[in-house]
C-alpha cells in the first residue's frame, strides 16, 4: 500500500497528533505522476485532513480503477457521498469514545461538529447500500487508558451499521494514552465478533506503507529516488487520454 498524503492541514487538533502542521496542500500534477508511475494498484489518501484538497474528487478520478482506501475524520465528507462511495474500496473513521461530547474535548472542536461526522457515516452507509457499492466503513476505534472501559459499549453503539462495516480495534501509541487490551475486554470482542455481520478486527501494528508521498513534496523528482523498483510501472510517465487538467 501506498500512502499519499494529500495535505498536511487539518480541521480537527486531537489530543494525541502527531501531525507536524503547516499549510502543503499535494500538487496535483506531482499526484498525476505517481498515479501514471506506479504499477500497483493499493493506496490510501491521508493527511492531515484528505478532504480538504480543493481537488479531491478529481484527484479520485485520477486513480481510477486503484483499490482506493480514505482515512478521514469524517466531518467534511458531506458533498462527496456518492463519488466516495462509487471510487472507494475503504473509508476510515475515528471514534474515540462513546459520547459525543468526549470525542469533541479530544478534537479541539464543537459537540456539533462531531454530531455532523455521525450523521456524514449515516449517509455513507445509506448512499453504499443505495448503489450496491462494495466500499466498507472502518470504524477506527484506538483504545487507550481513558476509554478502555468503554470500549465494548463504543463497539455496541454502531452495530447499526451492520454488514457494510468493520470495527478495527488499536491501541494508541502515545507513552501518556497507552495500555494493553485486557484480556476480559479481549474475551468479549470475540464473543460479539459478526454479531449483525459487523466485524471487529484487531490491528495492533497498525498499517504501515511501503512509501509515503508527503504533502511538501514540491516536485516529482523528489519522491522518484524513494519509489522502490518494484512499485514502478515499466510503462511509466504516459498519462491517458482524457486526463484532469492541472
Ligand atoms: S483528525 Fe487525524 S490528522 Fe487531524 S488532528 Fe486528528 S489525528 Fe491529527
């Protein structure tokens, strides 16, 4: 998988970020080039915030026929459910506690803004089913010293979503945050496991990519020397016909 980090902005401050803030937004011809370079067909749009590239939809035209994941924090995917829903094969989405006013003091925002992220996961859900669409929703949930108690009742709470989701369970890395998964909790998930066909799957290591393209990349050449051998497609650089405007 490769990641390519579209902006190094965000609209959320969460407590445990490790994002090195400024103002990158990914250029979209140096996107265009490693579309038209690679020869694998898996990457991930992350961020900062993905969503707040003024060119998303056109950059998910772009990797066209891509098995294309989304990490998001959700509150700006009104507008482009259906795009989203037609081009991606995942979306990611972090909860971080059971209310919602304890996901809010986490993220450096408003209860409202985070009331407007779930009802954005309930239009996704809706407009996937709607078009037959085989995209998932993976529900995040980092566990850490602080909501581990909660943690199974976070899983309950979005059971609604039913067979088009999947709860992805991992720990928070962050020295003040961490914990391990006790084993009583651990014994439960695996008792509610496919409960409704949602699937709750643990991912202590999280993902990690082969390359990461990062937002203050200012030209091609400044990847290329990091695109291992085996991700380049032989046929390079040929952009198709028809291709989005710069
Ligand atoms: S949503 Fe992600 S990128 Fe944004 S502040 Fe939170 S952890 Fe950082």
């Amino acid at each position: 998988m490769i990641a390519i980090e579209l902006t190094d902005m965000c609209n959320h401050i969460c407590r445990w970020c490790t994002l090195n803030r400024r103002s990158n937004i990914l250029r979209l011809d140096i996107i265009k080039k490693v579309a038209y370079t690679l020869n694998r067909r898996e990457i991930v749009f992350t961020g900062g915030e993905p969503l707040i590239h003024p060119r998303f939809t056109d950059i998910l035209n772009i990797f066209d026929g891509f098995n294309i994941g989304l990490e998001t924090n959700g509150e700006l995917l009104s507008g482009k459910f259906m795009q989203i829903a037609d081009k991606c094969s995942w979306v990611k989405i972090p909860i971080e506690y059971l209310f919602v006013s304890d996901i809010a003091r986490v993220r450096g925002c408003t209860s409202e803004r985070i009331v407007r992220t779930f009802t954005n996961i309930k239009f996704l859900r809706d407009t996937i089913r709607n078009r037959r669409s085989p995209c998932k929703i993976i529900l995040s949930i980092k566990y850490h010293k602080f909501n581990i108690d909660e943690l199974i009742d976070i899983i309950d709470s979005w059971f609604f979503l039913g067979k088009i989701a999947v709860a992805e369970i991992s720990p928070v890395r962050h020295p003040r945050f961490h914990c391990d998964l006790p084993e009583n909790v651990r014994d439960k998930l695996i008792e509610k496991n496919y409960y409704n066909g949602f699937i709750i799957k643990e991912n202590p290591g999280g993902d990690i990519p082969i390359l990461r393209v990062p937002a203050t990349c200012k030209g091609y050449e400044e990847i290329q020397c990091l695109l291992p051998r085996s991700i380049i497609s032989q046929k390079t650089t040929k952009e198709p016909s028809g291709s989005i405007p710069v």
